[in-house]
C-alpha cells in the first residue's frame, strides 16, 4: 500500500504542474490579443463603432391625426305645432334645396281656428258699418238740430221786437226765448252722439284690426304644418314615420350640408403650436384610397378637455361634388414636420467623451466642461464629429475629426448647418473615446457606404 503511493505521487504532481503551466500561458496570452482585437493603444488596434450617414431628413416627426368627417353644418327640422305626420317626401339620403317641403302636420284642428278667427273678424267689420251708421244718423239729427236752433232764434228775435213795440206780449217773447234756448241744447246733444258714434266706429275698427291679426296668426300657424328645409343638403336623419303623432318642438328630420366636410382631430397641447387657423392641411380618406384631399384649420378651440390636455381641432374640406360623407374615417396630416435638412443622431456629438455613447455623460453636443482630452469647451451651436476615412495604402478605415455648426434639435437628431456633407459617414457609438486618425471597425449596424466611394470629403 506503502508503495503504490509513492508510485502515484510523481505522475500526480507532473499533471498538476502542466495544468499551472498551460494557465499561465493563457494569461501571458490574453494581453496580447486584447491588443490587436480591442481598443488600440497609442491608436494601432481598431474599435468598434456604429456609423451612420448624415441624410437630409425632417427634424420633427410628421403630426398625422385621425378624426371622422360630418357636414360642415347640421341642422334639425322641427316641428312648429302639434299634429300627426300625414306625409313624408324625403328619406335618409335624398337631396334637398332651400324651402323644399319635405313632409306635412295634419291641420284638422288649425283649420277649425282659422274659420272661427276668420268669423270673429267679419263680426267685427259688421260692428264697423253699423257703427258707422249709427254715426251718420248723428250727423242727421245734428244738422236737423242746427235748423231748428237758427230758426228758433230768429222768431225770439222777432217776438222781441214785437213785444217792444206792443205788437206781441211779452209772455209770448218770452217762450220764443225759451224755445231757442232749448233748440241749442238740442245741438249740443246731437254733437255729443256723433262723437260717441266716432268712437263706436273707431273700437268697431280696433276689433277689426285685432281680428285681423289673429286671423293672420291662425294662418301662419297653419303654415307651420308644413315641414320645409332650411338649407340646401342631404337628408341624414328620419326620426318619425307617417301617422306619428309630432308634438311642437320635436325633431322630424336632420339634414346636412355636405358642400363642405368637417373632421375634428384633438391634439395634444404640446403639439398645439404647430396648428394655426387657415392653415392648409393634407387629408386622406381610407375610403377614397390615395386620392390626396386638401383641407383647412377653421377653428382650434380656445379649451383643452381638462382630463386627457387634448385640444379641439376644426379642419374644414371643400367638397363641392358631395362625394364626401358623414362618419367617413379622415387621417389630417397637420404638420410635415417642416424642410428637409441635414442631419445627424446627437450621440454622434459625444463619442470622444468619457461615458459617451454606449454610456452617455449627458453632454450636449460637445459644450459640456472639457471633452478630457485638453480640448477646450465648444458653445451650444457648436461641435464636432468623427467622419469616417478609407485608410490610406489600402489600410482599414479611420476617423477624421470635423468641426460643425449645430442648429435645432429635436426628438434625438441635430441639424448640422456647416461643416458635414450629406452623405458622409459619422460615427454615433463607439466602444471607447476616439481620437482623430483611430482605427476603426464599423459594426454590422452600421449603413454601407456607396460603391462609388467612401466618405471623406470636403465640407459645405
């Protein structure tokens, strides 16, 4: 037993000692290839980056809504007085024109108003001629009045001189005397009935006027049981049928003006400042296919819905062939999202960062506190990109650093004003911070560049 252990112990120690061996050498190994696989030291080994190509493009995404198309204007026919639906012209669908009748109230009961306003009033104007009558009868007895005053005054004076010159007594004077004085009360009286007369006539002709009136208010409410369009349009609603009885007020028919359409789109109030009234918006109905259509912002609400910050959009279309319905579904593109310009992914601005992408620092576009490098600080409409070079004597490629100047950013993407060409190739993620002329090795996320060339180029 002794001895078979010291007959294993050598092998034992032989293969642990060629286990400690091969690890070493892998760890003396490892270095080297993380020289030539990785990030280089003192710019010899390649890095990894995605690049992509500066294009021209929107810097807003386009604001496309969707909504549901209805006339531009809808209007309700009503009833105006209470009666049965003896009759309907029109059905859903039919057009109409302005003051068209479109159906009939039954007007048994309005007649029967009518006649009795219409015997009211001939009573009255009766009333009138009798009046009248009465007033020229008045004038008859005035007259006659005022003959037997004058002649009763003329044989008082007569008597009176008489009776000065002892022809005639004096008692006989004196009732000449009283006789005239009683033909000119007389006259009075007669004056009195013609204008209690007159005033007959003119209450006989204020009933005539009030009968008039009614009478005319009686018809015109008669006129009421017919059912007429307001406007020109289509029928798109029927809520009663023939025989229903219709009360004043109750909605019979619905018709629409289709001359335009109206869709309202709700946009959200951080879109708000890109829709302004009169504007010209692109709209496509899915149920006309591609046929493009071309509308206008009528109205943005001045009130956002409390709940959901959306704000009421108007968006008016002409349609003057009424080819367009009600309850159609509409896709109103109310922005572009405006010129094309060039641009490139804001990460491209940071790949010489520490921390910069994959990792962003945050840094905006190269204007943070120092890029670590001794370069100094850029301003906020500056910066600079790494462009990617084939490499010269057939090497692979490089990177070229390229001062820029930013314009407006937006939704990840920065408008480049000067300095790149549309079409170059920038690096946007790198494994590590690159340094003008490192070797790089695009990955397989990265766009292609053109067989006719790659890259490197002047500048605008």
């Amino acid at each position: 037993m002794s001895s078979l252990r010291n007959g294993r112990t050598p092998h034992l120690g032989r293969t642990v000692g060629l286990a400690l061996l091969l690890v070493l050498g892998a760890c003396a190994r490892e270095p080297e290839g993380g020289r030539q696989g990785g990030p280089g030291d003192g710019g010899q080994g390649t890095v990894a980056v995605d690049v992509k190509e500066a294009r021209r493009g929107q810097l807003r995404t386009p604001l496309t809504l969707v909504g549901t198309t209805q006339p531009v204007e809808q209007v309700a026919v009503r009833a105006r007085v209470e009666g049965h639906l003896e009759r309907l012209t029109v059905d859903v669908g039919d057009a109409v024109k302005e003051g068209q009748e479109l159906g009939r109230l039954s007007t048994a009961l309005l007649d029967a108003v009518v006649h009795q306003t219409e015997a009211g009033l001939a009573e009255a104007r009766s009333e009138v001629a009798s009046a009248e009558a009465g007033v020229a009868q008045a004038r008859s007895e005035l007259e006659q009045a005022r003959l037997a005053l004058a002649q009763a005054q003329v044989e008082a004076r007569r008597y009176q001189r008489l009776a000065q010159r002892g022809i005639a007594s004096r008692q006989e004077a004196e009732q000449r005397a009283t006789q005239a004085r009683t033909a000119q009360q007389a006259v009075r009286a007669a004056s009195g009935q013609v204008r209690t007369q007159r005033s007959l006539v003119s209450a006989a002709k204020a009933r005539v006027r009030a009968q008039s009136a009614l009478l005319a208010a009686a018809r015109e409410r008669r006129s009421f049981s017919s059912l007429r369009s307001p406007v020109d349009g289509h029928v798109v609603e029927r809520m009663h049928s023939l025989g229903d009885l219709v009360l004043a007020g109750n909605e019979v028919l619905r018709v629409g003006d289709f001359s335009q359409v109206e869709v309202v789109v709700s946009v959200s109030e951080l879109e708000l400042s890109r829709v302004k009234p009169g504007q010209r918006v692109a709209v496509r109905l899915d149920a006309f296919g591609d046929t493009p259509f071309t509308g206008t912002v009528a109205r943005v609400s001045p009130q956002a819905d409390p709940r959901s910050r959306l704000v009421p959009v108007e968006v008016v279309v002409d349609n003057p062939e009424g080819r367009i319905g009600s309850g159609l579904l509409a896709r109103v593109r109310l922005d572009n999202g405006g010129e094309a310009r060039l641009l490139v992914l804001e990460s491209a601005l940071r790949v010489d960062q520490p921390g910069g992408p994959g990792g962003l620092s945050g840094a905006q576009g190269g204007s943070g506190s120092g890029t670590g490098d001794g370069l100094p600080e850029a301003s906020p409409d500056k910066g600079r990109v790494f462009v990617v070079t084939n490499g010269a004597d057939g090497g692979g490629p490089r990177v070229e650093e390229r001062q820029v100047r930013l314009g407006a950013r937006a939704d990840g993407q920065v408008e480049i004003l000067s300095g790149l060409r549309e079409g170059e190739r920038v690096v946007v993620r790198s494994e590590r911070p690159l340094k003008p002329g490192t070797e790089v090795r695009p990955s397989a996320l990265s766009d292609v560049p053109e067989p006719e060339g790659g890259g490197g180029g002047g500048r605008e």
